[in-house]
C-alpha cells in the first residue's frame, strides 16, 4: 500500500531520474519572443543535458502568455507526452493585464494537470520591466527555463512508495 511521497528536497539539478524515455512538451508564448527563446534554449538544453532525446522534445509555439494554458492541452492530451512545460514573459505595463494574464494562467495550467495528470510546468516570468526578464533568461537571477525543466524532471521522479 502506497504510504508516502518520495521527497522532492532529495533532489537537485545533479540528482535527476533518468528520462531517456519520457517526451516531453514545451508550450513558448511569441509576445516577447527574444526572452522566450531564450528560455526554450535553457530548458531544451537542460532536458538533453539529462538524457532527454531530441525527438522526444516537442515545441508548439503560442501567440502570448494567456494561450499558454490552451497550448499545454493540446500537448498534454497527448498520451505521448509526459510532462509539459510552459514558457512565456509577462512584463508590467500601464495597465493590468499583467495581473489578468498570469493569474489565468496560473489557474489553466493548475486545471489542465489536474484534469490530465501530468506534471504541467509554470514557467512564467513576470516582471516589472524587460531588463528584470533578460536578468532571469541567462541574466544574474539565472535562466527560469532551466528551473521549469528541471521541476519537470523532479515531477516525473516524484512517486508513491510501498
Ligand atoms: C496583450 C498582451 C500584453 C499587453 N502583454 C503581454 C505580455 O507581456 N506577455 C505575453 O506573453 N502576452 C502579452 N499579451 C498577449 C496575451 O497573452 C494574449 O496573447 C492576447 O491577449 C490574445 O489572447
């Protein structure tokens, strides 16, 4: 009988499962697009880096942060694809979509793992100007599309033990 949760502070990026079988989806938002590609290169790099195989990384790319959450159906419904991760920048302006995009987002991806079971990852960088974001895509606070794979990579290790 399942009694407990294997711990997620057990792991780091050195100390991954192997994934040489598992595909995994990477949802990337247009609307900054320099950032975003970025983050894709962080993620894609770090999921080969752990034995991801290239043809088992599928890209769709989506028009901005908000159809983040409707890109990571179409790949989670898919019963290829083992964990997705979404990446997108959301940068304050004068008024609040910010706020509109990211808490949407923020509940669609929720829903969309919930409802398929799968690891969906929010890699979502929101920040008040584009120089905060570049500091998060490779810049001094590291690259957030590295974390998001990474996060995929501990969900899939996360398991039930006996
Ligand atoms: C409309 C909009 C605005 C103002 N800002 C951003 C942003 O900073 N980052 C982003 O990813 N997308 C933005 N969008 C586009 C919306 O996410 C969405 O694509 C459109 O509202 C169409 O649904």
């Amino acid at each position: 009988m399942a009694t407990a949760l294997k711990n997620l502070s057990e792991y780091n990026s050195d100390n991954l499962i192997p994934i040489d079988g598992k595909r995994f989806g990477l949802v990337v938002a247009e609307w900054n697009k320099a950032i975003t590609d970025t983050l894709c290169k962080g993620a894609y790099e770090t999921l080969v880096k752990h034995g991801a195989k290239p043809e088992n990384i599928e890209r769709i790319t989506v028009p901005g942060s908000f159809e983040l959450t409707l890109g990571a159906q179409f790949l989670a419904q898919s019963s290829d694809i083992d964990a997705v991760i979404c990446l997108g920048v959301v940068i304050k302006g004068e008024t609040k979509h910010d706020d509109y995009i990211c808490h949407a987002v923020a509940q669609g991806i929720t829903q969309v793992g919930l409802k398929f079971n799968k690891p969906i990852i929010f890699g979502l960088v929101t920040t008040n100007d584009e120089q905060q974001a570049w500091d998060r895509a490779g810049g001094k606070h590291g690259n957030k599309g590295v974390e998001a794979a990474a996060a995929a990579i501990q969900m899939l290790g996360v398991q039930l033990i006996d």
